[in-house]
C-alpha cells in the first residue's frame, strides 16, 4: 500500500466524521465507497485507521457512506452531559432515545430491511412512555408493592415515576412549552438525532414527522438493538404493536447527513 492508499483511508474517515457528508454529494466520497467494496486491502486499511480513533466501522453503504460506532476509549464522542446540562432530564433524554428506537423500528425484520424507513412524531413518543407508565404505576398500586426503587438501584426501572411528573406541554407566560417538560425533552432527543445524520425532519399536517435514516438503522442493528429490548423489558415496555407505526417500508430516506456513530442506550454523538 502507497503513501496515497493511507490517505484514501484517512480521507474516507474524515468524510465520515463530517455532517452533511454523503456518496451522492461528492464524487470523492462516491470513490472511495466504491474503493471499500471492490479492494480488501483497502477496506482493511480503513477499519485499521478507524480504530488508531478508537473507533469501529459498522458499515459501508451507497447511501450512508462510511458509518462509524464509538467506543468507550474514543475522545470524539460527545456525551450526553453535554447534550443535556440539566443532571434530572438526563434519565428522561435517555428514556426517549428508547422509545424513539422501538417506535422507528417495531420489529425485529426492520432492522435487517434496507428499505425499511421509520417514521415518528413527539406527540406519539410522549405518549408511548407516558402509557406504559401509566400502566407500570397502576400495575405497582394493584400490587400493593413498594414504589421506590431498590436501594444503589435506581435504573431505568424508576423512571416512570419522574417521568409522570412531568407535564407533557404545560405553557409558560410567554405562551410556550417549558423546557422541562416531557415532550420538550422528546424534541430535544429528536433535535440531536437530526442534527448528527440519523434522521431528518418532514412537516406533517399539524405535526413535524422524523424520518429515519439508514445510518440510524444501522446504529440500532448493530449497537443498541439487544440492549435497547433488555432495557425496555426491565421497565415493562414492549415494542408497539403492529399497525400504530406510521411507516413506509421502500421509502427513500432522503439525504443522509454524515457523522460518528453513537451507541443508542447511552447517547454519545461524535
């Protein structure tokens, strides 16, 4: 391998790491795609530049481009204290990346569907969670069982309770949502997700629809997917039913902002 191979490989993750990078937007990229799939010394040359970031490579796609996943040692994630400065949404913010998941991609097959495309809206995560947490607590109280967490426990297990307490809108004297507000965390998880290349933002009729992306995809198959089910399971969440998921399987996504890859149960964006 050349001087200029290493810069191939170097170059294609920098593109990666890029938002609003993709295939169809520059010829560079669309070459060096292409380079991916026809030459293995290449693509090996790329995985192994990717992990000098400490990082992994999930895929490489036509659409997508290069899609990239962190890993606990790499410094190019932004974590989500910095996504969320207030430490008590922070459990919320991290709820909603759940249900936004289950809801974009309620079966298992969806995940494994290249022209699979989820759609949701704030309104419907807001209520999701908040129906199942109805439901947790109504459960509890039939029981008779105790309502505080176990002790050094507090996990994703609690959560319905401070998500109850939450208003889902409310309006302040200015006539808006208060930030604290359940759906106004919802947006805010969407917002991010826009805004580094895993969905993009459709006006609806009365509400805004996101629309999944490959990458988004991707990211859930090969990160989250396992532990996103486990952690919904703890907290007696099931995926939605058939037929409430306003979906269009063969789609087109759209254009596919580019950027590092994030891990869904615990949000970090590079």
């Amino acid at each position: 391998m050349t001087n200029d191979d290493v810069a191939d490989a170097t170059r294609m993750i920098a593109m990666a790491l890029g938002r609003g990078r993709a295939p169809a937007r520059s010829s560079e990229y669309a070459r060096l795609v292409q380079r991916y799939h026809r030459d293995p010394e290449y693509a090996h040359m790329v995985h192994m530049a990717a992990k000098g970031f400490d990082l992994t490579v999930l895929d490489v796609d036509h659409r997508a481009g290069l899609i990239l996943g962190t890993t606990a040692e790499t410094t190019l994630a932004l974590p989500v204290t910095e996504l969320v400065p207030v430490p008590q949404d922070r459990p919320l913010y991290l709820l909603a990346q759940l249900a936004i998941a289950t809801l974009a991609f309620p079966r298992p097959q969806d995940l494994d569907d290249d022209e699979f495309v989820g759609r949701v809206t704030v309104s419907a995560v807001d209520d999701f969670v908040r129906a199942h947490a109805l439901a947790i607590e109504q459960r509890i109280n039939a029981a008779g069982e105790d309502q505080d967490p176990p002790t050094g426990q507090p996990g994703l297990e609690a959560l319905w309770r401070a998500y109850l307490r939450r208003s889902a809108t409310g309006r302040t004297k200015g006539d808006n949502t208060p930030i604290a507000a359940s759906r106004k965390i919802v947006e805010r998880a969407l917002k991010h997700l826009v805004e580094y290349g895993f969905m993009h933002k459709v006006a609806g009729d009365g509400e805004d629809r996101y629309v999944t992306h490959v990458k988004y995809r991707v990211q859930i198959r090969e990160l989250a997917a396992g532990e996103l089910l486990g952690e919904l399971a703890g907290l007696g969440i099931s995926r939605l039913p058939s037929g409430n998921l306003d979906r269009t399987p063969g789609d087109p996504a759209g254009p596919t902002p580019m950027a590092a890859g994030s891990s869904l149960a615990e949000p970090s964006f590079g």
